[in-house]
C-alpha cells in the first residue's frame, strides 16, 4: 500500500566511484548519499528546457548543489565517519570525479540513466 507523505522526505541512493588507491590501483569505493525528493514539477523545471529556451540543462555541480544533501559510509583518513557540515562537504566535493559519480546516481535514482553532463 502507498501513503501519501504530508512533505517531501529526502532519500538515501548508493553512489560508487572508481579512483586510484595509494598503490595506484583502480578501485571501487562505495557510500550512500542522500538526496532531496523533487515533485514532479521540481524536477521537470530543473532538468528539462522547453523548446526555444536556451539555458543550459544542468551540470555535474549543479546537480549537487541542488539535490546532494548528505551522505553516509564516509570516513576520514582516521577511519571516523566524516560528519555531514559544509566544510567536509566542501572537501568531498572536491575529490576528482565525485560530482559525476553523484550526478549519475541521483539520475539513476530517478529513472534517468547516462544522463549527466560534465
């Protein structure tokens, strides 16, 4: 049976990412991030231009800035799970490739598949 919420509650999507370990090694690291739930008419309005509208659709970074709320099963170089604040936020961010990983799993998430741009 489906109930209907009375607010939009965010979700958690697994997202992975293949990057060098210290050996130089290719390898698949794996956390769960969590994402705002657009409606229907959000997520149309942020992914799809009608025709004649020349904005750009959205890319990797905007993607995150908009949905990518949080995450899980990060740690620090510690082995601390990395608490969810802008500064880390900031920082996990920046590791190279990690926009598009996140992109394609809430596009994933959504039905849409080999969608995401750089």
């Amino acid at each position: 049976m489906f109930t209907l919420p009375k607010e939009s509650q965010p979700y958690w999507y697994p997202v992975v990412i293949e990057l060098n370990d210290n050996e130089g090694k290719k390898k698949k690291f794996e956390f769960d991030a969590q994402f705002e739930r657009l409606d229907d008419d959000e997520r149309s309005d942020f992914l799809y231009r009608p025709e004649g509208d020349d904005r750009p659709l959205p890319n990797d970074a905007q993607i995150c800035e908009r949905v990518f709320k949080g995450w899980r099963k990060v740690n620090d170089e510690e082995g601390a799970q990395l608490e969810v604040n802008d500064s880390n936020r900031q920082a996990l961010l920046k590791v190279e490739g990690i926009k598009k990983a996140i992109a394609k799993s809430w596009l994933k998430s959504i039905g849409i598949e080999g969608r995401a741009k750089n």
